[in-house]
C-alpha cells in the first residue's frame, strides 16, 4: 500500500466545506499547515471568523476525512482548530476606526421587528464564539440598548477627551442613553443627530475590537446616510419579520446599502413563526418565507431564522439578552449560528492593509 503524503492529506482536508462560507476550506486558505513526520500527523486549522463552539467538530470532522485516507494516521493526528480575526475593507472614502477592526451595520429599515434585539443578540454571540466585540447604540431618539445590557451609567474618560465604552456581558457598549436620563426625550433635528451619532462613535476609546456592531434607527434618513458617508462600514445586515409590509421596507434598506456601495452579508428573518411551549403547536403568526424570498432576490445569504419567544423578550427587558441568559436555549443557538455565518461571510471580503503601512511624511531638511 503506497504512504499517504502531507500534500494528499492537505488537499484532502482543503475539500472540506464550511457550513458558514459556503466555501471550501482551502478556497478560505483555511489550513495553514499540514507536517508529517515519521507518522505524527499535524494539522493547523485557521478561521478568519470566531467559531469556538465549531472548533472541536471541525476537528473531528478534518479527523474523519483524514481517516479516508489512512484510519491509523487519524486515530493519532493533532488538529488544532484557531480563529485570526483580520481588518476588511470598508466602502471608498472611509478608514477603518482607530481600535476596531470591522464595524457591522444593523439595519431593517421599519420599526417593530426586532432588530435592536437582533443586534444586543449578535453583538454577545461573537464575543461568546471568542471575539472581542462592541455595540454602539445609533438610535439617538429612541436608545434601546442600556435597558437590554443592564446598565445605565455615566462613561468614564481617562484623559479628558474621549470617553470610556461601558462594559455589560463582556462587550464594550455606547449609547446616548448613558448620557441621559431615560425618560429624556431627545427632540434635535438631522445634524444634531447626525454630530451625535459621530462623537459617540469617534470620541469612544474602543479597546482592540474585532467587531463592533451598530444597532441603527429605522428608515434611510440622516443617520443611515452618516452612517454611509462618514463611517467605516464592512457591512451591513437585514433584519425582517415575513410579514409583506417589513418586507417592503427591509428591501428599502438594502436597496441604500447597494447605492453606498456597503456589502449585506445577508437577511436575518427575526420572528420567523411560534411554537407553543405548552403543546408544540406551530403558527406562522407574521407569515412565512419571507426574509428567504428577499434573500433569494437579491442573492444574499438568510443568515438565519429566529422564532417569536416570549423569552426573548423577557431577556431583553431584564438586561440579560438570551445568548447570555440562557446560552443552550434554541434561540441563543440560532443566534450563535447567525453570528458565525455573520462573521464568515464578513471574512470572505478584502482585507485592508492600510494599517500595516506607515504614514509618509515629507519634510525640509
């Protein structure tokens, strides 16, 4: 029987698809390193997106194909499985912000279906896959997200200039509403608003993020064009119900991310359908196949589908948003799924390089 070799292994496992992607491993330049060395088998696996909960069935999975080839050299073979989370490109004009990496725009274009729990959910779910991530609260008349974290205290600044992100559930937060008092109505008009949304996102010392997510106001208004103008966006994401009329504006939103040039890594179908945890009874209470038929569309990916739960609201009111409150519920589940596929298609774009050149200064001398 003739040895397998480290280059057959490599091609082998480079064949492997990622459920996240869509691509196959070696299409991601996912495996770094394959050694054979007098029968000690290595494998490194590197994920540009955080996937710690996928890591140990990738391995077994690497294991498996592996084991096609030669079942003994499995049976001892060491996968590591890691996660290197890189800076992409963002849309023409903008640079990537100072202490974050990728920022990740939570859009739906209406109000009411559930996208600044979307956001609080996503945000938590790519800190608990093993990133450093960060949510900035965009909605400056209707801040949501103190209430859903927990917290609402005055930021902190060390040196007099830039304020401190306050921290709940291991992210780094920023809202209006920690420099108000709740009941607070906000009645500016567009460039207050628009000032505001640039001093919480620039005059924040955001600590070394590998995400920050953007829970952003409904619509495609003064915000939405800042946002698209001024603000360094890897991406965008679409939260709908199945419901028609969301649907109509949700196609809204996207359609204003394509004119800024800023990619939708896909349609997040919140409220998609409700089974009675007291008999399983099923109902589609704001339609079906909705956010699928818009993905289909505009041949984006449906990121995912997260059921009408009571709990999800509960969580939220209580400061404790599901992924953290109950991570082994199936809500959390499909929102960790959707933070995976998030962040797989955000690492399929450009990288930037910007930061690895240093910046050209000329003088007299």
């Amino acid at each position: 029987m003739t040895a397998v070799t480290a280059a057959q292994i490599q091609q082998s496992v480079e064949s492997i698809a990622d459920p996240h992607s869509g691509a196959a491993l070696g299409a991601a330049k996912a495996v770094r390193g394959v050694s054979l060395d007098n029968g000690a088998l290595r494998v490194d696996i590197a994920l540009g997106y955080p996937a710690r909960s996928w890591h140990p069935a990738l391995a077994d999975q690497v294991k498996a194909r592996i084991g096609e080839l030669d079942a003994a050299l499995a049976a001892a073979a060491e996968v590591t499985v890691t996660t290197k989370v890189n800076t992409h490109s963002v849309q023409k004009g903008a640079k990537p912000l100072r202490g974050v990496k990728n920022i990740i725009a939570v859009a739906s274009g209406k109000g009411g279906v559930g996208k600044s729990t979307v956001a609080a959910n996503l945000a938590l779910a790519l800190s608990t896959e093993g990133a450093r991530a960060g949510i900035l609260d965009a909605d400056i008349h209707g801040p949501s997200q103190p209430r859903m974290m927990g917290v609402n205290q005055k930021p902190e600044s060390k040196d007099g200039r830039s304020m401190e992100p306050v921290l709940s559930h291991g992210l780094q937060t920023m809202s209006i509403g920690f420099l108000i008092d709740e009941e607070t109505p906000m009645i500016w008009r567009g460039p207050m608003v628009t000032q505001a949304l640039e001093q919480l996102l620039k005059d924040t010392a955001w600590d070394n993020l590998d995400y920050l997510v953007i829970d952003l106001p409904p619509g495609t208004g003064d915000i939405q064009l800042t946002l698209a103008q001024k603000v360094p966006v890897t991406g965008a994401v679409i939260v709908t119900t199945p419901q028609d009329i969301a649907l109509l504006d949700a196609r809204k939103a996207y359609k204003m991310f394509e004119k800024v040039e800023i990619p939708v890594f896909g349609v997040v179908e919140n409220m998609s359908g409700h089974v009675c945890p007291k008999c399983g009874h099923a109902e589609a209470v704001f339609g079906a196949g909705g956010g699928e038929r818009m993905a289909r569309d505009y041949g984006v990916a449906l990121l995912g589908k997260v059921p009408l739960a009571m709990k999800v609201r509960e969580d939220a009111d209580g400061g404790r948003p599901t992924v953290t409150a109950d991570p082994e519920h199936p809500v959390a589940r499909a929102y960790l799924a959707i933070a995976r596929t998030t962040a797989a298609r955000l690492a399929a774009q450009r990288k930037d390089y910007s930061a690895a050149f240093p910046d050209i200064v000329v003088q007299n001398t």
